[in-house]
C-alpha cells in the first residue's frame, strides 16, 4: 500500500544511480552529472537488452508483427519481461524497471498483491474453466452492483472492446436506431466501430480492413464542443447512442469538460438515446463507482474492465433493468429468436477473472486506495513538473486521479503547457507529434530504472514514496540525455 507521499525534496542535487545494471555505457561523471562520449540511447539500450532483441528476432518470425499489442511497439525493439513483483518488474536481461504499465492500467494494487494471488492460487485448485454458471460470478456481480449502487444489472463479457461492442448492441436493440455518436480522440478498443475517430485525421479509421457500410453508422463530434454536437444531433431521430470515456478522451489525453458531461446527460435523457460511458480505465480507479461517482453524472449504459478483472482478462456492461434484461431468456420464442440481445463468449466470468476481481474489487471499496494513488500520482506529476522547468525542457505532464499523462512539444504546437485544458486543440493533443522523441524517452527511463509508457502512465498502490522520487530523478537524467542527443 503507498504510503501518503511526502515533498519530494532535494532531487535536483541528487543523481540516481542504478546499483544493478551498468546502463551508462558510453558516459563518464564528471562535475556535472554525466558528460556524453558519442553512444547514442538507442546504442545503450541494445547494450543491455541483448536477450530482448533475440526474442523480438524470434516472435518476427512467429507472430504477426512480433508483438501481441500494438501499443507494446518500441524503437528500437521491445523489452521482455521474465517476472513483476510489487512496483516493479525485471526484464529477461536482469534488470529492475519500476513500472508504470501496471497490466496497461488493470493492476491498482500493484504486481502480485498477496490477496489476489492467494485468490487465484485457491481457485487454481478448484478449476480453471467450468463452462458452466458458477457461485463466483454471481458473488462478483454482487460486488460490481455494491461499488456501483445506481445500476441494476450486469453482463460479463472477455474484454473492454468486447464490452463497448456488447453496449453498441444494446442501444440499438433498445431504441430500434442504428446511428451511434463518438467523440474524436476518445478511445473504445479495436472492433470495427470504435477505429474511426480515434486519431487524426478523425474521418479515416486507425485500421484497414473496416466495411465503410460499419463507418456510416458512426457520427463523429469534436469532443468538449456543445454547439458542434448540437449541429449533429438536433434534430435527428436515428441515433441510438452517444459513448464516450468520462474521464477524458484517450485516457485522459483530452480532458472532459465536467459541464460539457452535464448537458450531454440531459439532452440524451430528454431524447431517448442512450448515454454510454466507457470506464474501462477510469472505473473503480477514480473512485470505487468510477467517474461516475467522482463527477456525480451518471449514465445508462457502462463499459468496465482492466481493474475490474484484477488484472485477470476480463469485462462488463452495467446498466438499467430495462437495457440489460434485453439479454435475458423469456418462455416467449419470438423474443428469444427475434428480439433478445444475443451474447455468448467462451470466457466470459471466467472463474479465475472472478476470483482476481472479486479479491481486487473487495480492497478498493472503501476508496482508501483510491485517495492514496491519487496523492502519489499528484506528486509524481508536480516532481516531473518541477524537472522540466528547471531543465527548460517543451514538455508537460498533466491528468487526473493516479494517471499520469505526458506530451512532449506543447510550446512548438501552441498548447499551455501546464496542464491542456478540455478547450484545447485535440488534434494536437492525439496526434502526438515527433513520436520518435516519445520512443527514444522511453528508452532513456528504461536505461535508467523506469518503464513508462509512450503517452500515459499509472500509479499503483504499490508504488512507493522512494519509488515517486527515484522515477523522478530517471526523467531527469533521461530528459538530460534527450538534450545531449538534440532530440529536445
């Protein structure tokens, strides 16, 4: 469990040196700090990755791609990693990363808590798979529904992207209307109704392979724009739904305008449509309900995952009794051939995803935990902060709750700097200029003790006041290092 983090003091006389890696090969301390000798990040980073880019080699051949996420692509290969324990993880070639990854977001209370582990171990030995109804996904339900009082009924599914395709379904099911609205920059997974509008340009989808007949069913808005979406809705009577992640567009890249949230509320309840919120990264981590209970506005239909699983795969829609009972069985066999949801999904409660949500969800209910990432990710932001200041680096951190967000280039691209507001330009927030520079920074953290992630990162319960201080020290020399290569 974090502790409540202090000031973090003094680190601009402070060098952090990795005890358990040589990763300044190519450099020399002087008076300084370190003098660069002509060895390139990239160059250090092969040095002591050596295993990592044997098996990238390896999976080229294999995988399609060599890798089984998008988001896990890296110049100049990905690392590897053998195990994770805590705040930490330790890669193939034996070396410590404190890491902000934490399961792509799913693990708050860090790699291994004992409870989790203990959860699954016990369930290991009672089975894996039954392919049948089982007590755990009735007790977890149970648990959803507690943290998320205003809601009546769930639906497991395998994944966040298998849960906004399941509540796109519902909507149109329940409003007999096919068009759904979504906003630019906000992000749903990768089914082929949630690639459009995810980066610019937002007309084009982020992948080949999708039926233009899929993207006419989609509007497109402008995000934090009342007068745009009222240009695209009024009026209209074929719109089914409205989703979108409350906590901001990408994660938090584009920050939610809380009014905007508001009248959007109101203006779906006033037209029948329905209003879906995607918490697969902001549910249970902003509060035990999610954003929805952080902002007080409330929708009718909500996508759930990452957290929600305990790092296990996992999903969920949560929603009305009128929306979700569309799934449910009925002595009627119109209704269940013609007008009933259909949903089906081999691993859907899966009771070791049960029994990891059911351990994790039971520790974040009382939002202790929620308040002390909270803390530690407000001071991780204001310490890296303070090091772009002082180094005169164009560069902010901003976010919310334990997300830490990270553009590079604001002053270039006419952004503020501190924190981009929700009025901000999206398309330069989302289209993250010069991603090179992003691939080379997190080469740079990695040689020295830190894995953060391209654009956004996540606090755990497991990190640790020393972690907060030694991470921010790493942005330090990595910063340090960009600028002796130019590179800002």
């Amino acid at each position: 469990m974090v502790r409540s983090p202090s000031r973090v003091s003094g680190w601009r006389n402070l060098y952090f040196r990795l005890e358990t890696q040589n990763c300044y090969a190519g450099y020399s301390e002087g008076d300084n700090g370190l003098k660069k000798s002509g060895v390139s990040i990239y160059e250090q980073f092969r040095r002591i990755h050596p295993r990592s880019e044997v098996l990238f080699r390896r999976a080229k051949v294999t995988i399609a791609g060599g890798l089984t996420h998008d988001i896990r692509h890296l110049h100049p290969f990905p690392i590897y990693v053998d195990r994770a324990q805590g705040s930490s993880k330790w890669d193939v070639d034996g070396h410590e990363l404190i890491d902000y990854w934490v399961g792509h977001g799913a693990l708050i209370l860090g790699h291994g808590h004992p409870a989790v582990r203990g959860a699954i171990a016990e369930q290991l030995d009672r089975g894996t798979h039954y392919g049948a109804c089982h007590e755990l996904e009735v007790r977890w339900a149970e648990q959803v529904l507690k943290l998320t009082p205003w809601v009546d009924r769930i639906r497991f599914v395998g994944s966040g992207t298998e849960a906004t395709l399941l509540a796109i379904r519902l909507a149109r099911a329940a409003t007999g209307r096919g068009k759904i609205v979504k906003f630019e920059g906000h992000f749903h997974g990768w089914h082929d109704y949630a690639v459009v509008a995810v980066r610019p340009p937002f007309g084009r989808p982020v992948s080949a392979g999708v039926p233009q007949g899929v993207l006419d069913e989609i509007l497109i808005c402008p995000p934090n724009d009342w007068d745009a979406f009222m240009t695209l809705a009024s009026g209209r009577d074929d719109i089914a739904g409205v989703i979108l992640e409350p906590g901001g567009g990408s994660c938090g890249t584009i920050p939610t305008d809380h009014d905007f949230l508001t009248r959007l509320r109101e203006f779906t309840h006033a037209q029948g449509v329905v209003l879906i919120f995607d918490e697969v990264i902001s549910g249970f981590r902003l509060a035990p309900g999610g954003a929805q209970q952080r902002y007080g506005i409330y929708a009718d239909l909500t996508t759930l995952a990452k957290i929600l699983a305990g790092g296990l795969p996992g999903g969920a829609v949560v929603g009305s009794a009128p929306l979700m009972d569309q799934l449910a069985f009925r002595d009627d066999p119109v209704w269940n051939r013609e007008e009933r949801v259909s949903h089906a999904g081999t691993f859907n409660a899966n009771p070791l995803s049960a029994a990891a949500g059911l351990a994790t969800l039971s520790l974040l209910a009382d939002g202790q935990v929620q308040i002390e990432v909270d803390r530690a990710g407000q001071t991780l932001r204001n310490g890296l902060t303070e090091v772009i200041k002082a180094l005169g680096v164009d560069a902010c951190v901003y976010g919310e709750s334990s997300i830490v967000n990270l553009f590079l280039g604001p002053h270039r691209h006419g952004l503020v700097p501190d924190r981009p507001s929700c009025k901000s330009d999206h398309h330069l927030l989302m289209n993250h200029p010069n991603q090179e520079a992003y691939h080379r920074l997190r080469c740079a953290l990695i040689l020295h003790g830190v894995d953060f992630p391209l654009f956004h990162g996540w606090v755990s319960a497991a990190h640790s006041d020393e972690d907060i201080e030694k991470t921010i020290r790493a942005f330090e020399a990595a910063l340090r290092l960009m600028q002796d290569e130019g590179v800002l």
